[in-house]
C-alpha cells in the first residue's frame, strides 16, 4: 500500500489486504501504479465501513458509494473504487475466504460516454514536424511520435520496448499490452524511416552501454511515460496546436483516421488489442462527427 496514505485498520483487513497486494503483484501482473490505486481504494473503503470484509453486504457498497458522491466525488473515480473493492472480493472468493463476493450485486454509476479526443490529420502532421531531427533527442522524439501515431501503441507499451524488439524492415513488433496480453503492432513507413534514423544515430550517443529500452532519455536511461507527456505538451506549444493532446491521443487519432480511410472495424479492434468490439465502436461516431463537419463546412446545399 503507498506509504503517503495512513490508515490504521484492522487485522483481519490487514492481513486480507496485505494477501491482496501479493497477489496483484506476482499473479495478475498489473503495473505498479495500478497496484498501488487498488490497495488505496480498498483500504478506504476499509476505514469506511469498519466491519470485517466477511461482514460486508451489497447495501454497505451502495451506502460507501453514497457516501461518496456527497464528498463530491465524479462517477469515474466512484467507478474505479468499486472496481478495486471488486477485484478484492473476487480475490477473497478465489482464495476460499469468502464463499461470494458482496460487491457482484452492486451495479457501477452510469457513465457519461465522452467521444475521445484526437487530432485531424493536418494538426498530426504539424505536431510530427516539430522535433529538430539535427539532433538526438530530436531524432527520438521524432521516431517516438511517428511510432506512436502508425502504431496506435499504449503509451506503456511504447515505452516497455526494448531495442532487440523492434526489427525496423518488418513494419511490425510484438508488444506486450493490458492484462499481460501479447499482439502485433503494425507501423508504416514514416515510422520505419524516423526510427531507423533514431536507431542508428541518436541511440548509440543517447543510451548506456548496457541499456536494454528502446526509447531512452538524456541520462541513457528507459524513457517514463511521464517524460513522454512533458515532451507532448512541448511539442504542442511549440507547433501551436490549440488543444490540450496527451500520448493517449495518439492512439485516438489513429483509431479515427483508419476509420475515416475506410478500415474496417473489427480490423481497428485487432491493431488496438481491444478484447471487446464495444470499445472500438466508440470511434465509429468520432469518425462520423468528422465527416458530418466536413459536409457542412464543404457541400454547397449543406
């Protein structure tokens, strides 16, 4: 459990928590900040409720989540606390300490369905001219951005890669995604030429001897996601975009635009690694505001 959150439960939940936190580390393979949200939204909820997690019913769930939306709280953070204390439950059944989870009755605050946000073709272009390939770490945030936009990569995925992954002729690369869950990604040729720059120019000069990513920093070291979305909001400024674009926006823009060239949508599911056509079909209207605002702003009788 983080450390910067102090909160004194009891034993039973601590050693159910401590359990917990194992096994999201060695069993689920989730990442650390993943990790470390879970056990904080289950160790409030703990504090909360008091009784044991055997004592817990389906109307205490719904009174914590009262309790939450009175603390102002947004239906999204609601939704990602019953999903940590879900998760928890299904674990406590798995291991035999529960003969059923509490929180399977407990239905998740309806959503708002938010259109992701993307860039039009001409902003993309704009924003991958940005970076001063006359030098390395230019050469990288080139290759990096024309890696992300061909790929339609999880920023975590991008940044996982390691240089004896990446085969630059192929156009394509094995990457590891959500839920420990392995695809091909695909990258077309503006990517092969911009990282096959990167590779062999600016990474020999950037990397330690002994450095295994793929992507790396000024010290040498594996580039963070963290870095990537400083080095976005550079580049954004610096081609005078107007929006506010987050690596995560990439992987939007490339859903959208092979949409709008005619892919099919099952096509985009397989390049996203989407395990549900639900969540790709999201695009499907992104796509079609696109059009409906070029055949207004184009057709004479619109």
């Amino acid at each position: 459990m983080d450390d910067s959150l102090k909160i004194e439960l009891p034993w039973e939940w601590q050693a159910a928590i401590d359990a917990f936190d194992e096994y999201l580390n060695t069993e689920r393979v989730v990442s650390r900040h993943t990790v470390s949200a879970y056990l904080n939204d289950v160790a409030s909820f703990a504090a909360h409720v008091g009784s044991a997690p055997a004592a817990v019913t389906p109307t205490v769930i719904r009174h914590y989540l009262g309790h939450l939306m009175e603390l102002g709280l947004s239906r999204s953070t609601m939704a990602r606390k019953l999903s940590a204390i879900r998760t928890f439950y299904r674990f406590e059944v798995r291991s035999a300490r529960l003969q059923g989870s509490p929180a399977v009755a407990v239905r998740a605050p309806r959503m708002a369905r938010r259109l992701p946000a993307f860039l039009y073709v001409e902003e993309m272009t704009h924003l991958l001219a940005a970076p001063d390939v006359t030098k390395p770490l230019g050469m990288r945030d080139r290759a990096l951005l024309e890696f992300l936009y061909a790929s339609g990569c999880r920023i975590a995925e991008c940044v996982g890669l390691e240089a004896a992954d990446i085969r630059v002729s192929a156009g394509a690369v094995r990457v590891i995604g959500k839920g420990n869950r392995e695809r091909i990604v695909l990258y077309g040729t503006a990517a092969q030429l911009a990282l096959r720059s990167y590779l062999e120019y600016a990474r020999p000069v950037l990397a330690k001897r002994d450095e295994d990513a793929l992507f790396v920093n000024s010290r040498g070291t594996r580039l963070t996601d963290r870095s990537v979305r400083r080095m976005i909001d550079r580049y954004v400024q610096q081609a005078a975009v107007g929006k506010h674009v987050t690596p995560h926006a990439f992987r939007h823009s490339f859903a959208t635009h092979l949409l709008e060239g005619g892919a099919d949508l099952r096509i985009v599911q397989e390049l996203l690694g989407h395990q549900s056509l639900s969540s790709t079909q999201i695009y499907t209207h992104t796509a079609k505001d696109h059009l409906l605002r070029v055949y207004e702003a184009t057709h004479p009788r619109a």
